[in-house]
C-alpha cells in the first residue's frame, strides 16, 4: 500500500479551534498536567509503552532518541536478541527472537517501545493515516525546527507536503513525520507552549489511533475497558489539517479523553472524505502498532473485550517469567492491545 497522506489531526483540528476561540486556549495550554484518571476495579488500571514493530531496532532506537532526548531504559545486554518463548507464542512467533528496546517519552506515562523478530516471516504493513487502526504518537516541542532536525538526521521522512509545517495563526506550528519504519509522528509547537517539566525539546506526548465508526470505537473503550471518553464530535472541517495530510479540506469527527489509571490523552479520530480500509497487519511484522495496558483482571478483561467484537490474537493469556499475565487482542478497528496484569503481590 502506498505511503500517502498518513498523519495528522487531534490537536489540529482541538487547535486551531483553540487558537481561534480564545475561551478554550486554557484547556489546551493545560494539556500536558492532566490529572491522573481513576480506573474500575477490574479494568485498565494504568498504561504501558505505545510499541512499535520494526525493521532494525538499531536503526529506530537511533530515530527515537534523536527526536525524543531520551536515552533507552535498561542495559545494552537486555536490548540483544535472545529466546522468551512465552512472549513469541504470544506474538504469535514460536521459535524466534525478539529484541526490544524502552525509550521514555518526557513528560508521558507512555514510552516508546520498539519490537524486533528473528526468525519468522515479517509482512510489511503501510496504512494510510485515515484508515481505520492507524496510529499516532503526537509531540508536543518547543522547537519544532529542531525536532525537524532530528527527524531527517536519524532516517525520517516529512510527511506534510511541502516539508514545511502548517502555520495557524502565526506561532502555532504543526507537521507530520514519518520514522524509519513509517510510522506516524506529528510534531505540535504551540503558543503557548503545552506545559510540562520537561528540560529538553520534547514537552510531552499523547496517543491517536484512527476509526472506521468513531461512536462505536469511543463505545467499545468506555464501555470494555472504563476509558473516560466524550461521545464523539461531530464532522468539521478542517483546513490545516487538510494541509497537513494533502487531502486539500480534512472533514473529521474525534473524541479526546484519557487513559484510566494515567494522564495519559488517548484520542479517537475518524475521517469520512475519503476511501478508507481497515488495517490488516500481523502482530509480529513490521509497522503493526499496539498499546499495552494495566488491567487489575486480566480474564475478566478479556472475556468482555472478546463478547463486545474485540479479535484475540492470543487464544488465552500467558504467564511470563515473572509471574506476570499478558494476551493481545485486535481492536474493533485493527489496533492490537496488549492487556498485562502484574504478578500476585505487585
């Protein structure tokens, strides 16, 4: 599939109506200190890595501390190929070898973690950014030139025609990138700025992921997995969006909310101009996406996801080394989700 306009919206279209409707800067500007979202018991509890499947994880963890500033968790040792067979049966991948490799996003809950496989066939998966089950991982920076930088330096592409980000307003400055793999970024530059502690470029991130029907999707994590989601916006136009992505007019409908157990923004963004299709990737191969998320009964959990239309990948959840559980299911719309629940005392 062809890598077209993929990337853009949430913060456009919550921003330019932000930067034109003054009563709401407020809330935007606050976007980075959100309280932490109480969970249901028995639910999502809290937030792992947003993970990314790679080609060469050298090569991405390369991009990612470059646009990041961060270094990865962990040793060098701990990021070499090795054999966890419960975590490839998991994936699907019996017999191969994973390498990972954790790098912390500021001012975020959720990580970057990207997943390499050895020794299984890897389809390549490219979804257009408005077909449904395609992600995002949005930065908030305070340079965005700088971050720019980093992205052509590190194997990156621009995504927003032109090369050039999109001006609202004359200090607010968006544009999409693409990461080695082709995975989605959009790098946001606001005034003012988003706040957050953060020393360095990046001030904080959040997460989209892309819907065929946004009202069944938004229903589907509030009622599941207890996400405190809005019902879902109605269409609008959006133009810097539309710039952003190439489509000329972007028409979108989103819902904003967060992760329960986090602060966490989890977005919801369905398009409806265009011809869309439903993500079809393997779990194991290259550019699928997946969220890992804390739940306090991880069989509860999964019996509920799979009677409301969610797909297991695995058939039941499996115990790890550690004593933790952990199954991955396909969302209504093609996003994998990882559901971990800690080991007994922890």
């Amino acid at each position: 599939m062809a890598r077209t306009t993929r990337g853009a919206v949430s913060l456009i279209t919550m921003l330019v109506a932000l930067v034109i409707a003054a009563p709401r800067v407020p809330a935007f500007a606050q976007n980075a200190v959100r309280v932490a979202q109480p969970a249901p018991a028995g639910a999502v509890t809290g937030i792992g890595p947003y993970l990314r499947l790679v080609a060469d994880l050298d090569r991405s963890l390369e991009f990612y501390q470059a646009v990041l500033g961060t270094e990865p968790t962990g040793t060098a040792e701990a990021r070499a190929w090795g054999r966890n067979e419960p975590v490839a049966v998991m994936y699907g991948a019996p017999g191969a070898d994973v390498r990972t490799a954790t790098v912390p996003v500021p001012g975020s809950e959720m990580p970057v973690e990207l997943v390499a496989f050895r020794g299984v066939a890897r389809r390549r998966v490219e979804p257009h950014i408005y077909d449904s089950g395609a992600t995002l991982l949005l930065l908030f920076v305070r340079d965005i030139g700088t971050a720019m930088n980093a992205v052509s330096a590190h194997g990156g592409s621009i995504l927003t025609p032109g090369g050039q980000p999109v001006v609202v307003r004359d200090r607010n400055r968006f544009i999409i990138v693409r990461d080695p793999d082709g995975f989605f970024v959009e790098l946001l530059q606001t005034d003012p700025p988003a706040a957050g502690a953060s020393a360095g470029n990046v001030v904080t991130g959040r997460f989209r992921t892309t819907a065929m029907n946004a009202d069944q999707t938004v229903r589907f994590y509030r009622d599941t997995l207890g996400f405190p989601l809005p019902d879902v916006r109605p269409f609008g136009d959006d133009a810097a969006l539309g710039g952003m992505t190439g489509l000329g007019v972007a028409r979108t409908r989103m819902a904003i909310g967060t992760v329960p157990g986090s602060s966490v923004v989890f977005e919801v963004l369905e398009f409806n101009q265009v011809q869309r299709t439903r993500s079809r990737a393997d779990i194991h191969g290259i550019g699928a996406s997946m969220l890992r998320l804390r739940v306090g009964d991880i069989d509860a959990v999964f019996a509920k996801i799979k009677a409301a239309g969610g797909t297991p990948v695995t058939p039941q959840p499996v115990t790890l080394k550690d004593n933790r559980r952990m199954v991955i299911i396909e969302d209504l719309d093609g996003l994998f989700v990882q559901l971990w629940q800690a080991a007994p005392g922890q």
